[in-house]
C-alpha cells in the first residue's frame, strides 16, 4: 500500500511541473487529484490495520498467587525497584566510601545483605563511586536509607 502513495505522490509532482511550467490548470487539478488518491489509500491502509476496539479483545489474565512483598520484583530475574531517596539521605550519601554490591549490565546497587542480590556474582564499589557512575539504590535492601542511617549513628 505504501508502494502506491509513493508512486502517486510522484505523479502528483510529475503532473504539478507542467502546471508550474504551462498556463494550463488542468496540469495542476490532476496534481490535486492524484494527492487526494495517495491521502485516500493511506486512510484505507490505516483503516484495515487498525488495532481492534478494546471490547473485542480477551480480558487481560489474572495474577495468581501471592502479590509480592513491597519493593521485591515479582520474578527473581526482574530488577526492583529503585529506592526513594529522601534528599537529607542523598547528601550524607554522596560523600560516603562504603563498599556497596553492583552487578553488571544492571542499573542497581546493593547492600552485601540484599536478599534479591542473592548468589549473583557482584562488584563492590564505593557508594559515592557507584552514584557517579549512574546505579541507583535498589528497593529491597534500601541502601541508601541504611548507610544514612549508620552514618548519622556514628557521627
């Protein structure tokens, strides 16, 4: 379908130079009339591949079993969720070199006692080294809320 507006389209330019290069109009009405054809076909083409209306589609299935806890991910290979930092824990943060866990090609980092971190095979980098280098905080272990925490418990 997109083959034929292309080559009506053509035409449509083909036929707009003699109008642009004659006086006569009829150049240019046929210009018109093969552009009106190309936007046609594309109104049929949309038409025909439209997604169906939401009431002919098969409700959506229902999940079974227990909903995972608050911040678990519901399978073991998804990544959770990334932790809210609160601002006053991002500034105490920052400038921490505690060893947090990263994985690699994951977005996340972790405390060495996350339950979702688990068996995998992780680096330790420093906090503050690890923010630079763009991870966020999970949100099952909470990291950066337990290293303010302790922070602020030694000062």
């Amino acid at each position: 379908m997109l083959f034929v507006v292309l080559l009506l389209v053509l035409a449509a330019l083909g036929l707009l130079v003699p109008a642009l290069t004659t006086t006569s109009t009829p150049w240019a009405w046929w210009s018109v009339a093969a552009s009106g054809a190309a936007a046609v076909v594309l109104v049929l083409d949309w038409w025909r591949h439209r997604r169906p209306a939401t009431g002919d589609r098969p409700p959506a299935p229902v999940a079974t079993g227990p909903a995972p806890e608050r911040g678990q991910p519901s399978t073991p290979d998804d990544e959770p969720a990334e932790e809210q930092t609160d601002a006053a824990d991002l500034l105490v943060v920052t400038d921490l070199a505690e060893e947090v866990r990263v994985l690699d090609e994951r977005p996340r980092y972790h405390l060495a006692t996350c339950s979702w971190l688990g068996e995998r095979a992780s680096l330790g980098l420093p906090v503050s080294e690890a923010r630079e280098l763009g991870f966020t905080p999970c949100g099952v272990c909470l990291p950066d809320s337990a290293l303010a925490a302790a922070q602020r418990a030694s000062s």
